[in-house]
C-alpha cells in the first residue's frame, strides 16, 4: 500500500514549541471541528508507554461493545485501533505505518511499524500468545483507519488528552 494513500496525519498541523493541533471534522457536511492542541513525542518506545498507562475500557468503540463479548477476554481486546492510532497521532511522522491482521476469532488486530528500522511497535500483543501473534503478523497488511475518510474518532482525541492532561482541547464551529 502506497503510503500517501494514508491520511490519519493530514488531520494534523505543526505548532511551535513542538507542539501539535489535531483536527477532527465533524458531520457531513462538515458543521464544527473537535480541535485539540498537544505535543508532539519524538521517542516512539516512551509514546507506547505513555498511551499503555493511560489505556482502560472506556476507551472500547460502541460497536466493539456491541458486538464482542467481554467475558474472560484479555482487559486489551478491542482497544489495539485506540492504542495505534493515538501513538501515531503522537508521533506525526509518516515513517510509523499501522498494520492490520485478523485473529481467528474474526477480529481485527492492528499495531504499528516504524520503516526506517522495520520494528513492530504493538501495544495490546498481550491478549495473545506467541503461536497467535506469528500467525497474525505473518498475514499483515499496512492498513488506513477504516474511519469515515480516515477521520479520528472520538476516543482518540479523548485517549490523546488523558495522556497529557496539559492539552488543550475545543471546538470551533464552521
């Protein structure tokens, strides 16, 4: 996959003092933006853990809780999409590139890969075992976030702010 197809960091503009503003468009057509202003991380090892730190069930899509059951399944499954996407939009740099494979129970699981030294970076791998992961990582495909136009979600912008509670985050209307 060319990686100009991906678009999760045109949402994103540069700020001084290393800092980013993450913009998500809200409705179709557009009717008000969820901005929220942070820094930027440049070590992708201390972003991995800043975003496992700050990581809970809250942060599980709708459908996820909709559609998978919660019963003795691993306290990660379902927030791998938050995770990586939220490393790279704290990252902002087109070098790290989220990959996808689905496990054997049909779920997506997505982490992300830094180019330059070809390192996997996947911050929920603990939900399963060695023999599941080789099996996942060997069926991976760069993939783009499925969202509408690869829009941030929501949660993202939510997990962004609970990782640097000195963001600053607003809406502005069209």
């Amino acid at each position: 996959m060319n990686q100009t197809s991906f678009k999760h960091l045109s949402f994103i503009s540069t700020l001084p003092n290393n800092r980013l503003r993450l913009v998500k468009p809200n409705g179709y057509p557009v009717y008000e933006y969820d901005v929220l202003e942070y820094e930027r991380m440049l070590s992708p090892q201390e972003t991995v853990e800043t975003v496992k730190k700050n990581i809970t069930s809250s942060f599980l899509s709708s459908h996820f809780k909709r559609t998978h059951s919660r019963r003795n399944d691993h306290k990660l499954r379902g927030l791998c999409v938050v995770a990586t996407m939220t490393c790279l939009y704290l990252l902002n740099d087109d070098r790290f590139v989220p990959h996808s494979s689905v496990d054997e129970d049909g779920i997506s699981h997505w982490w992300f890969v830094d180019t330059n030294v070809d390192f996997r970076y996947d911050l929920t791998s603990s939900q399963y075992n060695k023999d599941q992961l080789d099996r996942l990582y060997a069926s991976a495909r760069p993939t783009i976030y499925y969202g509408w136009g690869q829009r941030p979600a929501t949660r993202f912008l939510d997990l962004l702010q609970k990782t640097q509670p000195s963001s600053k985050r607003y809406r502005k209307q069209v």
